[in-house]
C-alpha cells in the first residue's frame, strides 16, 4: 500500500501482452534455479544427518546449528533488503521498491521465526 497514489510504469520498458520479461525464457530460468535449488537443499540434508561425524560435546544437538545459522543469516538478510528498498522507495517514490520491501519482510519473517525455534531448540 504505496503513499503515493499514481500509477506504476516500469521505467524503458513497453507492455508486451501480458508476458512480463522475455516470456517463456524467464520461466524456463525459474524452473532451473528451482531445480538446483532443490538439489542443493536435498545435498545439505544429506550432509547433515548422514554425513557429518557427532559432536563429542554436544552430541546431535549440534546438527541443529547446520539448519540454524544459514536460516538466521537469511533472515537478517532480508531485513537489510527491506532497509535498503524503503530507502530506495522513500527516494525514487517508485511502487516496485515497496513490493520488493514487502516481500523482503514476509520472507524475513519467516525465517527469523524458524531460527528463533531452531535457537530455542538447541538452548533446550
């Protein structure tokens, strides 16, 4: 919900029927990045549970932190890009820096709300 009510025009680029970017090329980008995606995240968790050896001090409770760091540090993350897009938002008054500014927070979110339980989890 912008401040500003007027309507968004993407600066040097022209409507193109409906299809946003280059059409089926950025599809076919989105699937691929989704796919490495998901292999890299079934190769962590393999490296988690399977491959790396039990702590001597902290047992399995340590295989919390693989989850737990990457999880707060994504997190913060997107905090620093809800910053850094209001600034941007507050300068340019352009709407497209407040949506990346919202999904930022909805992101961030998320996943500072998994490294709370995931940190609570490890305190216990």
């Amino acid at each position: 919900m912008a401040v500003v009510n007027r309507e968004t025009k993407p600066a040097g680029r022209h409507n193109t029927g409906g299809r946003a970017g280059g059409g089926g090329r950025l599809h076919a980008v989105s699937l691929a990045l989704a796919a490495l995606a998901f292999v890299g995240m079934m190769v962590s968790i393999w490296a988690i549970f399977l491959y790396a050896p039990t702590d001597a001090i902290e047992g399995d409770a340590q295989r919390i932190f693989y989850f737990h760091v990457p999880v707060a540090i994504i997190g913060m993350l997107s905090s620093a890009v809800v910053a850094a897009a209001s600034i941007v938002y507050l300068w340019r008054r352009d709407e497209r820096w407040d949506w990346v500014a919202r999904a930022a927070a909805e992101v961030g979110a998320v996943f500072i709300t998994l490294a709370l339980i995931t940190g609570s989890l490890w305190g216990k």
